[in-house]
C-alpha cells in the first residue's frame, strides 16, 4: 500500500434511488452489529413548492484530513491509515466516545458486543487484499458510488470531480472531508 494514496468516496446524487443496497453490503462484509449501520441514507429536499429538488445521498464516515475524531482520541484508537483513511483499532479503543462527540457527521457508534466505537473503513481490508472496490460500491445497482485514489488524475473519483459540480457537508467545520456528493 503505497502512502502517497489519498482515498475519497463519490457518491452521485443524481443516480441514487435510495435503495440502501449500499447499507445492506457493508453490513454483510463487515459483519456491523444489529440495530447500527456504518452507512446510511439521507434524503434532502430543498426549493419552495412547486420548484422542489430532491438529493438522496449514501452517508458515512467523511475520512476527514483534518479528523477531530483523530485529535480527540485519548488513546490513540482513532488515527489516519491507508490512503488518510480515518481508522479505529478497537484494541486501543476504550468506549470512552471522545470521537463520537467531535464528529460533526454522526458517523460513529458504540457496537454494543463489544463496547468499542465501530464506523466506516473505506474497506481497506479489501483494498489491501487487491479488491479495487468497498462493499457498498460493488453492490449498489445503480453505479452511484465510486472510490479511488484523488492522487490519480486518470481515477475515476478525480475524472468526475474535476467534471461534476460537487459539495461536501459542513465545510464549515474545517474537517477537509473526504467524501464527496456530485449534483
């Protein structure tokens, strides 16, 4: 795994139906408790009647380059991995929910069997095994998410950032997520 990676999530909003396809794979790959998801839906609708839109987006953990998950962590559980992933390693993790609190996406959760704080990985299980995609990508049936490497000028993320007029949430939270929503 080469460091010089930078990883991001594009999710199109104009192709997702909300089918929560996205939900369901990522808690089948990484086996997330009942009752919790490490992805989930949002629908926002935005105008004054009758000129109304609508964007349904596929949320989770932003993987901020500026993560106050990271810098909160009293024991260093929270911290940046492959690509400036943000990671928990739940064997330093004490539930104490420091992170939980600094994030500004609610991207977080105590997974109740094991008093840790779960969240997205961007499965880099996978993409450190050769798997080019996240679970959430591979079966979303409408070809809405898209990961890879914004590093790469030719990756798909990067071709469709520089084309597509896009936002991020909260930018005024100053986190420099990395997770992005095309309109």
């Amino acid at each position: 795994m080469s460091d010089n990676k930078r990883y991001a999530m594009v999710i199109d909003t104009r192709t997702c139906v909300g089918c929560a396809a996205c939900v369901i794979g990522c808690k089948t790959e990484n086996a997330v408790a009942d009752g919790f998801a490490r992805d989930w839906i949002v629908t926002h609708t935005s105008g004054t009647f009758p000129d109304l839109k609508m964007d349904i987006r596929s949320e989770r953990c932003h993987h901020c380059a500026d993560a106050p998950c990271v810098t909160s962590c009293p024991t260093g559980a929270s911290h940046y991995g492959p690509g400036g992933s943000v990671q928990v390693n739940a064997d330093k993790c004490t539930g104490c929910k420091a992170c939980i609190a600094s994030c500004p996406y609610d991207a977080r959760f105590v997974d109740p069997r094991t008093g840790t704080v779960d969240k997205c990985t961007y499965c880099v299980h996978r993409i450190e095994n050769g798997t080019p995609t996240t679970a959430c990508q591979e079966v979303c049936p409408t070809d809405s998410i898209y990961f890879g490497d914004l590093n790469d000028p030719k990756s798909k993320v990067s071709e469709l950032l520089a084309r597509r007029d896009n936002y991020t949430l909260k930018p005024e939270a100053g986190t420099d997520p990395k997770h992005y929503f095309l309109r």
